[in-house]
C-alpha cells in the first residue's frame, strides 16, 4: 500500500511528513524485538485501507535515535500524529481501540482543510461515520469536560445526572460538519443527540425524556467505576496494575515487580494506570490500598511490592500467584 511506508533515516522521516502536507500522519515508533509492535503493525495495515489519504509510517525508534529522542519516545509502541508538519496528539503503547478512534477522529477532522473529500455522497459517509462513532453520540459547542455554552453545558448535565455512558464531537472544531449536519439531520440547532445512529433530539428533547423518565431507555448507561475495575481485575487470573507495562515499566517500583513476576515462570497480565487516571485514582479507593504497584491473583488483592518481597523471600510467591495458598 502507497500509504502504508516505513522510516529508516531521519531526512527520510522529514520528507514523509513534508509531502503528507496536512493530511493526517501517523507514525508508529516500533522494535523489533516487541511482539506488540507487531501486533500494532497488523492494525495500521488495516487502518491504512480504511483511510487511503493518510499516511502510516513505521520507524524503528532505536535505529534512527535523533527522531525518537526529539519527541521522547520512552517506550514501544508509542504512535505520534502529525498534520502539516506538526505534532497534533499522541498514543503510548498498545491500545489498538484509542489508535483506531484517533485516526478516525483526526482524519476526519483534517479531511476538509486537505481537500481530501469532495462531493455530498461523501460528506455524508462522514457525517454517517461520525454519528457512528458511539452507541450514543452528543454533538456540542466544547467537550463533556469543557462546554463551551449554556445548552451544552445543560444537556452534558442531564447525561451525566442519568449515568448515560456518551461520547462528543465538538462542532467549533470542523465548520463543515457543523454546518452540514444541520442539513443532514434536518435539524437546524445544536446540541444534537443521537443513539444508536439515529437522532434523538436537542436540549429540549432530551429535557422531556428526561422528565418522563425515557431517556435511560433511549440511550445506554453508563458502566459504573465499580463495574470496569471488577472487569479489568478479572481480565486475567494474575494482574498487575503499574505504571508502564510487561515491556516497559515506567518507575523503578514497578521495573522491580516485573522482574518479581518475572522470576515466577507464572504468566501474568498489566494495566497501565498512567493510561487511565479514572483507574489510577478509583482502584486505590476499590482496594483500600494507597500506591502502586498493586497485584491480584483471581480477583483478590495481594498487595504491592514489599508483600510481593516477603512471599519471594517465604518462598510462598509461586504458590500464590497460582492460586494454591
């Protein structure tokens, strides 16, 4: 694929991003010998189908050392995404998801700026794609975070009282879908909320589902911390939550755990709370245990570090880790 290349040298790497122009560039900071980056490689070739106008490089970060300290790659897979030349947003690490919907959102963001579309059937693939992008898609002036007007803050508001789990575009970001799903949606005002791809409504709208006690039947709930942190507890019969991941661990506590685990022979599995601060901060109030790391063995606590030393030292550790004591 043209638009699937790889970097070996640094003026090559300048060269790509000069002729991409502003059309979205994702670059994957890869090594060899990371099974992940493999993996990752695989969902860029995809991607790169997908997405025919933007480019996806591949680039040993360890072969060419004058890019990969510039933008201070720490660990791989780390991805950077480039429009005009410049930086526009990063992904560290393996997350095949968030790479997805980043490109998704970026490229569609810069499609129009790069002429790279033309034509109502393909504005309304966009818009169809957009209003896709979640099970529950809110259109607004700003972010869930930051509302940038009364009505988006009032309809954020509503929501969220109603635990409704939603995703947001914000239409000051890209005139064109502003404007044209106006037309589309024959609905001549924002906010816009739509579910399962199909429109709901304005402020007004949601307002009166609210009230009638509709809106948690149109639209899907929220999972609740408590939930997810039981879920990615029992991703794997051993968990690790640390800082980095198996590959790279991002503190020496954590560089000391995996090579704990390591030892064990025991297969194991790591979240990387830098990843998620929801996660970092829920899951010490779910455990009642203050830092990190922290080890589970079939869903139950161990401990962190300093619990971890004491069943090496006992002679204990593979045991529990197996589950067996």
């Amino acid at each position: 694929m043209a638009n699937l290349v790889e970097a070996t040298t640094n003026q090559q790497f300048k060269d790509i991003l000069a002729k991409a122009g502003k059309c979205l560039t994702v670059v994957h900071f890869q090594a060899a010998w990371a099974p992940q980056c493999g993996q990752m490689n695989e969902v860029m070739a995809v991607l790169a189908k997908e997405h025919t106008h933007t480019t996806f490089v591949k680039l040993e970060a360890e072969a060419v050392p004058e890019v990969s300290e510039k933008y201070e790659i720490a660990s791989v897979p780390t991805f950077l995404f480039f429009k005009g030349g410049e930086k526009v947003d990063r992904l560290d690490g393996a997350h095949a998801p968030e790479l997805t919907k980043k490109v998704e959102r970026l490229a569609v963001a810069g499609s129009a700026a790069a002429g790279v579309e033309s034509g109502t059937a393909d504005l309304n693939q966009r818009l169809k794609k957009l209003i896709n992008a979640a099970p529950c898609m809110l259109f607004i002036k700003g972010s869930s975070q930051e509302p940038r007007c009364g009505f988006s803050r009032q309809i954020v508001g509503l929501l969220k009282e109603h635990n409704i789990q939603f995703s947001t575009f914000d239409i000051l970001s890209d005139e064109e879908v502003r404007q044209e799903l106006k037309t589309y949606s024959n609905w001549p005002t924002y906010p816009q909320l739509y579910a399962n791809g199909e429109l709901v409504g304005g402020l007004d709208i949601v307002k009166e589902l609210a009230e009638s006690g509709e809106l948690e039947n149109t639209c899907p709930k929220a999972v609740t911390l408590e939930h997810r942190l039981k879920i990615i507890i029992n991703q794997s019969p051993v968990m690790v939550f640390m800082k980095g991941n198996k590959e790279a661990a991002k503190c020496g506590f954590s560089r000391q755990t995996l090579e704990l685990m390591n030892d064990t022979g025991v297969d194991y599995n790591t979240f990387d709370i830098l990843q998620d601060e929801e996660v970092r901060q829920g899951l010490k109030t779910y455990s009642n245990w203050p830092t990190y790391p922290q080890l589970y063995v079939k869903g139950e606590l161990i401990g962190g570090l300093d619990i971890l030393k004491e069943l090496k030292e006992s002679g204990e550790l593979v045991s529990v880790l197996k589950g067996e004591s």
